[in-house]
C-alpha cells in the first residue's frame, strides 16, 4: 500500500517548524498498520530533523554548534549568489540530512517518547518548502 | 512482506556497540531476499552508524573528532537539565543520523565487505535503547 | 515491485561525481510509478550526496568546509594504515551518509529543481565503487 502527499509550508526565516502532527496525520489517513513512513525535503538549503521534543532550548543550542560547522559568510566560500547565508545554507543542508524514515507500528509513527520531527531553514528570508511524504505498509 | 522486530540494548556509557549480526539475523529471520532493512534509533542521544568494521581505533578517531564538532558543558549551551554531555548527545545524534536504511540481496544484507553497523551512545551513563528493525521485501 | 542493480563507479581520486543520471535512468528502467529509490554506498570512504547542481563551487566549498571537521593527517589519529586520508575519509562518510531515499512521483525521481545526487569520493586515489540502488512501488 503507498500513500504519497506533499506538505507545503513557508518558513518566516532560518528557524526550526515542528511537522511530527503533519506527518502523523498522513500516516493514519493512509491506513498503513506497519510499515514505514519517508519525509524529503526537495531543497538543498533546508533539512528534515529528528530533535528532542521538549526543550526549545535544544534547537537554539543546535543552531549554536552548526553556525561553527558551516559559518555564514565564510570568506573561504566561491558559492555567495544569494548572500552570506547561502552556502552556509548547503553546508547545514549537507552535515544534517534532506530524507529521513521513520517506523510505523500499530498505525502510529514509531517515535520515541522525546521524539519529534522538524524542517530546519537554513535560509534568512522566509522560504517556501516542499515536503514530500511517502507512507508505505501493510 | 514486512517483518517488525524491536532490539533493545544496554549501554555500559559513551560506547559503540556492533549490531551487524543482530540485524542480519533478523533479515534472514524475514526470508526476504530482496529488498531493504530500515533501523531506527528511537532516542535523540544515540546514532545508529556504519563504519569501517576491522580496526576499533576507527571508532576512537570519530570519537576524536565529533568532541570537536559537539563539545561536552560548551559554555553557550542553554540546555544541561542532565549535565555536560546532554546537549553533546543531541548535538553529536542530528550530526550522524538515528536511521540507516540497508539493501537486501540473495537473502542477506548487502554491505560492503568493510562495513559494519553500530549503535553509538552519546550519554556518559547506561542508558536502555530501543532499535526498531523494519525488513520489507519479497 | 521490486528493482534492484549495483552501479559500479571509478573515481580519479577526491572528487564528486553526479549520478542523478544513472539513478533517474534505473527509476525509468523499473516502472515503477509511485515509491521510493534507495541509494547505498557500500564504503565506508565515500559519501552518496544530495547537493546544488547548477554551481560547481558549491562543492569546493563543501570540500573546505568538510576538511575542518575531519582534517586529513591529524595528529590524534590513532588508525592511519593507509595514509593521512584514512581516518579522514571514514569521518567524511559519517558525518556526511552513506544511503538516501529519495520520493518517485509521476515515474520519476521526485527532487527539487535544483536537487543532484552525487557520490563523494573522499579517497586521495582511485577508487572502483559499487552502489546499490533499490526501486520499489507501484
């Protein structure tokens, strides 16, 4: 059984959007008991994550680590079209991950308990961001 | 087909742990013979990773290495409701990856003859993990 | 449906190659219309990577930022039988992934306008490659 939707959403800026409830109602509407749910992220300048779900705090903290990894406006870049944040936005793109799957058991997304989904902007002006959801099972 | 097992493990603290010959078993356990074997790592503060397989001070190098990238009690960290190495492990788990996907070929995983698959704590303690293994196949 | 074939690939030493060709055409090859196309390195010193593909400077500039985090010929290395790009290119790869999914739509691979897929050699010489792509839907 395959059940493929696309999520749309606009980010206000580099920020994290919680979409574990997007995800989880796709999953239920495809009726798949087990099986596997996969979310790609059809850009290069922003990721799918999987966060604690709890504590903002993680995701400021986050941010704190990747701005180090992949430094806006690094002046060792050849790659600046669209500003400073542009292949820094590559590089968070490329060190987290576009396309993760997730576990479905009993109907659910097999998440843990401090488990959550989340799309990571890596741009500065708000962006608009196609998700694909591919839900697959029995 | 799909074949739905749960892999729990304890961690002795910061560690890796091959669980190669745990997931083949359950893929021949399946009798898929082609197709794909997802494990998911249902926490936020351990990886699942694939790694050179023969000499264990590979292992010790990312160690080196990812130290680097996600610092124990860094001094910007906003998050520490469980000490040092709290948000070092949600750091160190959205820079490797919590779900792996494998080929199945001829009714076994199809890796590489030096790769092997490990569950990576990130927390100082034992922790209990819980390591959902989805086959799907035909 | 299930479809499944090993591209094999020679690098001429660190580089990246597109393989968006090679994917897209085995997605055709399998008719499959709706699912998924599994893309796995078996090594453990070269990356499968989704990038910018209209400007190539793109990648050097991932190729700078990626030698911060894991430096060829560091000192701490403990494992470094092959040379001072050893340990370095096990990092790249783990830091990086080995595997992606990526959304079949229409009969096609589902990536964004400006989405390649690449294979990432991270080795200093030439190296032959297999990678195993796995289609699977409807």
């Amino acid at each position: 059984m395959w059940y493929q939707r696309q999520i749309q959403l606009t980010s206000s800026g580099r920020e994290t959007i919680d979409i574990t409830d997007k995800v989880s109602s796709l999953v239920r509407e495809s009726g798949v008991q087990t099986g596997l749910a996969h979310v790609f992220m059809q850009h290069t300048s922003a990721s799918i994550m999987l966060c604690e779900n709890v504590d903002s705090a993680v995701r400021k903290d986050l941010e704190t680590l990747i701005v180090r990894i992949a430094p806006d406006g690094d002046p060792a870049y050849q790659h600046d079209y669209e500003g400073e944040d542009d292949m820094a936005a590559h590089g968070r793109s490329v060190f987290t991950t576009n396309d993760i799957s997730l576990s479905i058991a009993g109907g659910e997304l097999a998440l843990g308990t401090w488990q959550g989904l989340y799309m990571w902007e890596h741009r500065y002006e708000p962006h608009h961001r196609n998700i694909m959801v591919t839900v697959q099972g029995e």
